[in-house]
C-alpha cells in the first residue's frame, strides 16, 4: 500500500469519528510512530522519500479541509 493510501485512510477515519483538534493531532502523532515503525529497517533515504510523501499529502489534505470539509469528505468518499 502507498503511503498516500494510508494517510487517505487516516483522514477517513478522522473525518468519520469527527475529532476535534487535539484529537487529531494525537491520532497523527500515533500515526507517524507506526509509519516510523514500519520503515525503521528501510535505508534512510528511502525513510526520507516515506515521510515527504506523507507530508505531502497530508498537507493537500489539509488544504482541502480548510476550504470545505465536505469537499475533502467526496474526495476520499466519507458521507457526512
């Protein structure tokens, strides 16, 4: 699975549960620690390339949200 994939999911279940800031951001740190923990054995650079492209994407994702919501929920196909 691409990390792309998995921050989609991890903005799926955000929005699903309806957290709040804080909550959130917990779930993003706890996110980071396991992506960290599958990649721990990859050689740096390929570390590196893991979390670029998960911040990438989780900054598009966050761009999204602050527009609409709901726009975000359609692109990663959450009902309100």
């Amino acid at each position: 699975m691409a990390v792309e994939d998995l921050v989609d999911d991890f903005w799926r279940e955000a929005l699903s549960s309806n957290l709040d800031g804080p909550q959130a951001q917990a779930k993003w740190n706890a996110f980071i620690l396991g992506l960290r923990a599958r990649v721990v054995r990859f050689p740096q650079n390929a570390q590196d390339e893991v979390f670029l492209r998960a911040a990438a994407r989780n900054a598009e994702c966050i761009a999204i949200a602050r527009v609409s919501l709901d726009a975000l929920r359609k692109k990663l196909g959450v009902p309100k």
